[in-house]
C-alpha cells in the first residue's frame, strides 16, 4: 500500500462502521470530512488488511449497497487505534493544560495595569 491511512483516519473509520455498518460510503465520507475517493481508497485497505468485510444488503433494492463488518483482527485493531488515540489526546491535553498554565502565570505577573 502505497499511502498508510493515518491513526486518526484509521480510528473515526473503524469506530463509526462498528456503529454503523450500513453506513454508506457516502456518509462515511461527509462524517469523516474526507473525500469520497479517500474513503473508498481507506475502505479498500481496511479490506486488504482484513480488518473489515464487505457484504451486500440482501433486502437491499440497490445492488451497490454494502454493510462493512469489522472482523475479529478490525475489533482488535479497533482497539488498538483507540488506545493510540486516546494517549495522543491525553499528551495534546497535557500540552494545553502547561500552556493554560503558563499564560495564566504571564497574565499574573502583567497585573491589571500592564494589560492592554
């Protein structure tokens, strides 16, 4: 694979399908924010990697109507994104929480008389 889908992409992707898989790519791409191509393209992998299965609706008048199921090794990998997700997250929140901190302090130290 040429392109590798980012954790993040990667994360929203398998979270969403798990809730919904008969979302279509369509909405798929409008709740992601990405392109149509793009979704396609990270649907392909995630079927090349085993991590989902595409399966047409059979009551489904439209033949082009599919629900993407997470697999064994997509749950596992769902959890693993979301581990690595999640301790992204807690890092930017640290980050913030010094930065809220440090300008704060710097506010402080200015007094009502410095601020403009």
């Amino acid at each position: 694979m040429a392109h590798q889908l980012s954790d993040e992409i990667r994360y929203r992707l398998l979270r969403h399908l798990a809730d919904h898989p008969d979302a279509s790519q369509r909405s798929l791409a409008s709740v992601l924010g990405v392109s149509l191509g793009k979704v396609n393209y990270c649907l392909r992998a995630l079927v090349d990697k085993g991590l989902i299965k595409a399966r047409n609706f059979r009551n489904s008048k439209s033949k082009s109507a599919y629900a993407y199921v997470l697999t064994p090794k997509g749950m596992e990998e769902k959890i693993s994104v979301t581990y690595a997700f999640l301790r992204r997250k807690i890092a930017e929140h640290d980050t913030l929480v010094q930065e809220i901190e440090r300008l704060s302090d710097e506010v402080r130290t200015l007094g009502p008389s410095k601020r403009s």
